[in-house]
C-alpha cells in the first residue's frame, strides 16, 4: 500500500533528527525549531495539514527527545568470569546489526534508545554462559522490567546476540494459551528469524518463504525454526520433515507453551533424536521463560500441576550440557522468591536466578503504573471511574457464569463512543495505518464475554448504519438522529474538538463527522478473546499494512504478556487483590506514540486505589535492586528482602490458600511506613479502635514528653516501647489488609531492644469544619482531622483517598528537624529523581515513630460525572470520623523482622481465589 505523504514526512524528519543528535537529545526549543525548519523545506513535496504535522511533532518529540534510563545488575561475582566483552572483535554481530537497522528504520527507533537496549543486552548476555567454553554450565538469570515496556524487544535483542556469540538452541517459552504463544512466534519471525513460518513446517506446501522484518536487511546468515505460528511443537512433524538439532548448521529456535503435554513431548523428542553417548545434548541453549512468574510452583490450581511445569523445566535444562535459563517477568512477587518456606529451599530451587538479576530501565516516553496512579501522576486524568451503583445492575464482582447479558452498561457505551471518535482524530493526524484496539475485561467467564461481544457488535452495527445513511445531512438534521447525537454529546464531555485539530484551529464537529467519522468506523471489528472464540483472534501481523481497528472483549486472554496494539480505551472492572494479577491485567500500560492524549481507561474505583498502592510496592522494589547493586549484594540477598516485604504477603496468601489454614511469614518491618488504611466495618471495632486511640492520647502526658517541633502542633518524644505495644496489640484492622498486622508488629516491639524510646505525632490536615477535641491529661487538644474518601463494604471500609494510604505523602518527616530531612533527601536524590517517598524518612538515624490519624469521613465530594467519590454499600454504618495509625521503624544498623501469622480460612471470607482464574 503506497504511504501517504504524512508518513513519509515523519520517517524523513526521524531520520534526520535522529541522525543530527546522536549522543545528547536536542531540547523543547532547539527540536521545535529543527523541524520546523525541515517541514518547510520538504513542504512541496509532501505537503501535511497543520492537524496532521501536530500529530508528527508529537510522536517525533516523545520518541526524539526521549532519554532512556540505564539499566541495573545484581550478580553473584564469585559464580561468574565476564566473557562477551572480550569476544567482541572476532563477533560480526549479523543477527544483531540487521535487528538494529530494523528497529531504526521501520519502528523509527531513536539510536539513543537502540544504543542503551544494546548496553543492556550485552550485560545479560555476558552473564550466560559462554557458549564457545569447553566447560559445562548451568546459568541462572532473571530480567525484570515494568509492564509493556518494552521487555520483548530486550530478550529479542538476546536472542540475536545469543546466535551471534554461538549459542545453537534457544527456547523460549512463550506462556500459557496458544494466541501468546503465536503472537510471540510471529514477532520472532519478524525480528530474530527474519521469515514467516507460517508455512515452514507444513509438508503439503511448497512456497518459496518471502524475508519479513529483519530479513530483508540480510540473509547471509538463517535461523530455523522448528516451530510456526500455525502450530506449537509437533515431533511427527518434525520426524516427518527428518529435523533434528544436529542435522541443520544454523541457531534453531523453539517456541513453546508452558504446557506440561507440549514440554515433556519437547523432552521426550529431544532425548530420542538429539542425545550424544553420554547421555547430554553437546550444544549450548539458552531458555527464555517469558512471565517466569507465571510458571512458579504452587500458584495455580491442583488440576494444572504447575509443579509439573516447573519440573519439565528443570529437566529440560538439565538434557542440555551448557544451559543459561532466563526468567523474564514485571511482577517477581509471586515467583520462585517466595515460594520455598525455608532459604535453603530457596537455595535449592534451580529457577531461582542464583547468578543474576537485571533490573531494565524506563525510558522517559514509557507510560507506566507510576504515571497513571502514582502520587503528582501526569496521567491520573486518563482515568474514567467505574461506580458500583451502575455496575453491579450489569456485571457484580461476584457473577457466575449463568450470568445473562442483556443490555450494555452506559458507561461501557460512553467508552465504545470514545474509541470510535479517537479512532476518527487518529486518521485526522494521519495515522491511517495504524493499528488501534479497545478492550473490554469484565468477566473471567467465557459465555459471558460472547454475549457482551455480540451485544457490541450489534450496537456499532447501529452506528455504522446511521453514520454512513445520515453524517452527510445538515448538522441540524443529523442532530436528530440518536446515534450521532449521543456521539456528539461524548465529543463535548471529553473536550475532543482540540484534540481533533489544535488550539488555534480546533476541528468542528460536524466537519469531523462528515469528512472523517464514518471512514474512521467502518473498518471496526469486535473480536472475543478466549479460548472458545474463533482462531482470528487479534490478527495484527495480517493487517500491518492497513492497521486492525478491533474491540477486543476477553478476560484473562487479554493479559499476562498480550499486546494489544495501538490500545486507546481500556474498559475494566475485575475484582482482584494480587500485585502481580493486577499489574499484569494493565494492558494499558506502555508507548502511546502520536495519542497520549487521547488514550483512556474506564476502571473501577476499587482498582484505582489498589493500582496506587502497588505501584508505591513496585516503585520500592526498584530502587531496593538500586541499593542492593551499590552494597554489592547478591541475588539471593535480594531474594530474601522479596520475601520479606509486607507487600509479599498478598501473593504469600494467594499460593497458599488452597493447601494451608496457618502460614507464618518473616517480614522486615525497618525501613518502611506501615498503615492501617483497611478496617473491620462492624461498629464495635470501630468503637474499640476509637476508644483505645482517645485512651492513648488521654496517657501521653505521664507516658512521654511533649516536644517543640517545627510545622507540627503534638509531639512527643521519649514513648516506652510498651506503651506502643499495647496499643498496636489492641488495635483492629481487617485481616486481608496484610502489612500490617497489629498482633506480630507487637510482638516484634516486645522483644526488641533497638526500639525501645519512640516519638509520637498527631497528623492535622487542613481546616474543613468542626475540630476533634480529644482530652490530653489535664489539657483538651482541638485537633484538626484529615479528610479521605472511603469506600466501605460490609466486610471492610477502606481510607483510599490517597491510594490505599492512610496519611499524606511525607508524614514520616513530622517531627523532623530541618538538618534530618535534608539528609534523608540527599541520600534518596543519590538514586532517584522521583518524587520523595516515606520511607526515604526511615533511612536515617532517627527515633521510630507512631503517626495517630483521625479521618474525616468526607460524604460529599464528586467526580467530574457528579457521583459521590466516597462509596459506601447499602447496609453499612460508617461514622463521621475514623481512627488510623502509622508506624515508621528507621532502617539503621541490623533489619528488623516481625512473624506475621497468616490465617488463610479467616481470608477466603473477603477474598475468592477463583477469581483469578477464567473459565
């Protein structure tokens, strides 16, 4: 298909921006200067709307101005000699120069972006094995790299350094259902193999393989595939064909399902065709476990066997005499670092990346968890909340499967609408070609995401109808037609005409509707993704040169590893509590080249407060790796602080809960804030909480001495440890907020010396209203409470205006003289230019702290729909005001450690584990 002449401009300007700052990205000033003077001169021969050269500036600016961010390796130096740097001169490097060029050339990479993803390739590949060794090996390494960002294109760039440094056998196991599976299989044949494979391995066929990808920039050198997008492994194939690994010259690529039928036929065919006398395969392999989290043991139901997976693993690196294993995963917290109850199991487990971990960087035009739900997110505009009181008429949390859809939500219409009108600004800027997808995740049940696809289908049926009989009419006639009249009032809520053209021209709308609306929807197709609907599936690579327009309505299909290209709206309202389930269902995370203004996610307000709250655990493990690299600890010391991390205990409960009532948990209490966000709805533990709380205050007089502090009006200093002991014991939080469990924290300040004189503050907020008067000995303390949002259901009540967080960033400094927050900040500035968190306050030395919190209930503050933000569910009694704590044990000399017991039958009251499972 010929390129349209705005294409053609953006691949010219790329190119030669691109080519002109090499080494340091230009400035806003500098790039917008630059290209406006390169549109100028190419203008007479490709001409561009002013819309459509905004659009170019965009993209180019984010791509062109981007700073990628280096990466971070903890290694075990005494397992390891570096080896890839010393082989570099007498390395040609074929299969990585032409991924290269095609990357700077057909995805209009930045060099600088190519440059730092070659610096990071080269660090895992030099911690493999060495594949031209004569010695024996088995290599254990893990990649960690956030969401969509980017984690494919690194072990790809693996994968191509590994076959040029001599490795003969690379297996990557592409997860669990078969459309991962292809999907991955076909962007390996674009960007590693260089052909399709579609026909490669079909005997009936007799088709000369036309180069894709990287195989049009060379084909002196091949790598053969001995599976296909049409099919995953397949030994009669195989026998039938007469392949084995020893009878072709060149690297050989598999990939493979972590499927327990599909790796012991692997196992078995390998053993049978490819063993030397000695029992070993002679050749050097390297296995790239793509979601390694999602092959660990002991998350899954007994049916599946996952043990069974992680054994076929071992056992087929084992067949192997030099083997490298790589784990590739965003969410480690449910992986081989938490399942062993002991160290020495730890230890013992051969997945566990014993020899290294590298931590990917970010960079700067990457989209991710922190940018959307993170404290001062840029992004937290893109967020559409989703309320009980509509959805639970339509998809309860809790429905079963005999669910009966008969009508679509209004909210999910408000977000069909908007796809479609993005859809139209997309080929308004241009970006004809362009892939561009919607996905709709509501059920986990496959029955019932049929229905919702065919009601879809039916109602954009409508619209297309309507808009190809009436967008032609006059404005006022076709304002009449239900259809465009609703579309126009989405065009008006969400501000659109701007962003259809610029500021100073902004698009009318009935200009886009007559010129662009209709052309922009009829190309839309609605796909159920799952395991019963049909095999066309998501079928990007088929229509790269046109760009699949597709709603794609699906459960857990659509997560864990797929991408959806060109994703702009995101409709979700799924109900779990583990990190690694809701990071991964995050499809929306990611590059938005050319409409990062324009995507957005329609979610429920319970996932906004969880995404925040694990993107604060997911922003800590981060720069723990960063701490960790600078005090040249290992991956096993790493392991263990995984392990111990209060957030652990969310996944602790998922792997447990089928087999075990009890589970007890060493978890490092030092270094980090601990909250009680999450509490017992019932009235009485309301009233205990308050009780002991005005009872506490009511002793600080004879139990502390009340300190001057700058900017904070109660302070004490001098608390005996006991004193904070007891009211911890005392206090009632729900069981299912894991971090914080008063019984254990309790017994840790029982029977630790270290934190024996602790400081006491009242955190205020602002004045809204009517002060607290609590009785402080002989005086009367008029407190000024915190307001927060709350979502309260029979089982919990949750403070969530701030993220699943109980007071406002930096409360940890209260207290604090100027010359102790100037350190803490330094020490964080040293690894971080993000914003400053609380436990950036607990790495001095300092006393520990306890933070009392009273929470105005605030009942009257709206979103922009004119819903209440605060939730509370039918039935439910929830006073005005609500009492919280706060603890801060400062991380100096040993790590302190608590022993959480964790009650899995009191659990499964609030949580069910079938939840995340599709069917």
């Amino acid at each position: 298909m010929t390129a349209t002449n705005a294409e053609i401009l953006e691949g010219l300007l790329s190119t030669s921006i691109n080519t002109q700052y090499l080494d340091t990205p230009p400035d806003e000033a500098e790039f917008n200067t630059k290209i406006d003077e390169l549109r100028q001169a190419m203008a007479a021969l490709y001409p561009v709307s002013d819309t459509q050269f905004e659009a170019i500036r965009t993209k180019l600016r984010k791509n062109v101005v981007v700073k990628p961010e280096l990466g971070v390796l903890l290694r075990d130096k005494q397992r390891h000699q570096p080896w890839f740097a010393s082989r570099r001169a007498e390395l040609d490097f074929f299969f990585w120069n032409r991924y290269k060029k095609y990357l700077e050339e057909v995805k209009h990479w930045n060099p600088r972006v190519t440059g730092n993803l070659g610096n990071d390739s080269d660090e895992i590949v030099d911690n493999l094995g060495d594949p031209r060794s004569e010695e024996p090996f088995q290599r254990r390494g893990m990649v960690l790299g956030d969401v969509q960002s980017g984690k494919t294109a690194n072990y790809t760039a693996v994968c191509n350094k590994a076959a040029d440094a001599g490795y003969r056998v690379i297996i990557i196991l592409a997860g669990m259902m078969e459309n991962l599976r292809q999907q991955t299989q076909e962007r390996l044949d674009i960007e590693f193999c260089g052909r399709k494979s579609q026909y490669l391995l079909d005997p009936k066929q007799d088709i000369e393989n036309v180069p894709v990808g990287v195989g049009k920039y060379g084909q002196a050198k091949r790598i053969e595939t001995f599976t296909s997008v049409v099919k995953d492994f397949d030994k009669n194939i195989l026998r039938s064909l007469g392949l084995s690994l020893h009878n072709v010259s060149a690297p050989v690529v598999f990939v493979v399902k972590k499927n327990k039928s599909i790796l012991n036929n692997l196992i078995r065919w390998l053993k049978t065709n490819n063993q030397d006398v000695r029992g070993a395969i002679n050749l050097p392999m390297l296995l790239i476990d793509d979601e390694a989290d999602n092959a660990s043991v002991n998350t899954k139901k007994e049916d599946e066997d996952p043990t069974a997976i992680n054994d076929a693993i071992r056992r087929l690196l084992k067949l192997f005499r030099q083997a490298s294993y790589l784990g590739i995963t965003a969410t480690p917290y449910a992986n081989i670092f938490i399942n062993p109850e002991t160290n020495d199991e730890m230890r013992d487990d051969d997945l566990f990346p014993r020899d290294f971990i590298y931590s990917l960087g970010r960079p700067t035009n990457y989209i991710g968890a922190e940018s959307i739900f993170g404290e001062d997110a840029p992004f937290a505009s893109t967020l559409e909340a989703l309320y009980p009181q509509e959805m639970d008429m339509f998809f309860p949390f809790n429905h079963r499967k005999e669910l009966e859809v008969d009508e679509l939500p209004p909210s999910m219409k408000e977000a069909i609408a908007y796809f479609l009108l993005a859809n139209g600004i997309r080929d308004v800027r241009g970006d004809f070609k362009k892939h561009r997808s919607m996905m709709i995740h509501v059920s986990r049940f496959t029955d019932v995401q049929n229905q919702i696809s065919g009601l879809v289908n039916s109602w954009i049926e409508n619209i297309r109808s309507d808009l190809q009989n009436f967008a032609q009419l006059a404005e006022t006639e076709s304002d009449a037609i239900d259809n465009i009249s609703y579309l126009k009032s989405v065009w008006d809520k969400h501000n659109l005409t701007e962003k259809a053209g610029t500021k100073d021209t902004p698009m009318p709308w009935y200009k886009f509707l007559s010129e662009y609306l209709f052309k922009a929807v009829a190309p839309i197709v609605v796909r159920a993704v799952n395991q019963k609907s049909s095999s066309k599936g998501l079928d990007y690579f088929n229509h790269k040169d046109k760009g699949l327009r597709v709603i794609a309505v699906g459960g857990n299909s659509l997560s864990r590893g797929l991408t959806l290209e060109g994703l702009c709206v995101s409709y979700f309202y799924r109900k779990s509590l583990m990190y690694d389930t809701l990071l991964q269902m995050g499809r929306w995370f990611g590059y938005r080249p050319g409409y990062d203004d324009l995507f957005k996610i329609w979610i429920s307000t319970e996932a906004i407060d969880w995404y925040g709250y694990i993107t604060a655990a997911a922003e800590e493990l981060k720069r723990e790796i960063v701490r960790m690299n600078e005090a040249d600890l290992t991956p096993m010391q790493f392991g263990l602080k995984v392990r111990q991390a209060p957030d652990s205990l969310i996944v602790t409960a998922r792997n447990k809960m089928r087999s075990a009532t009890v589970v007890k948990r060493p978890i490092t209490v030092s270094g980090r804030l601990l909250e009680t966000p999450r509490l017992k709805s019932d009235i009485a533990s309301l009233k205990n909480n308050e009780d002991i709380f005005r009872d506490f205050v009511q002793r600080l007089p004879q139990i502390g001495q009340k300190a001057n502090r700058r900017n904070v009006r109660y302070f004490w200093e001098g608390v005996q440890k006991d004193e904070i002991e007891h009211l911890i014991r005392d206090f009632k939080t729900n069981p299912w907020h894991l971090s914080f469990q008063g019984v254990a924290i309790a017994d840790f300040i029982h029977n630790c010396d270290e934190v024996s004189s602790w400081d006491v503050v009242i955190a205020e907020g602002e004045k809204i209203g009517k002060a607290i008067e609590l009785q402080c000995g002989e005086d009367t303390l008029s407190v000024e409470p915190e307001s927060r949002i709350v979502k309260a259901t029979k089982e919990q009540i949750s403070i969530s205006g701030t993220k699943v967080k109980v007071g406002a960033g930096g409360s940890t400094k209260l207290g604090l003289s100027d010359k102790q927050r100037k350190e803490a900040e330094r020490l964080f500035r040293q690894n971080s230019d993000k914003s400053i968190p609380d436990s950036a306050y607990l790495q001095i030395d300092r006393n520990p702290i306890l933070i009392l919190h009273i929470i105005a209930v605030d009942r009257e503050q709206k979103d922009k729909k004119g819903n209440l933000r605060t939730q509370i569910e039918t039935g439910c009694e929830v006073p005005d005001y609500l009492y919280a704590l706060g603890i801060g044990i400062p991380a100096i000399g040993s790590e302190k450690i608590a022993y959480y017991m964790v009650n899995m039958v009191e659990l499964k009251n609030y949580y069910d584990p079938e939840e995340e499972e599709d069917e």
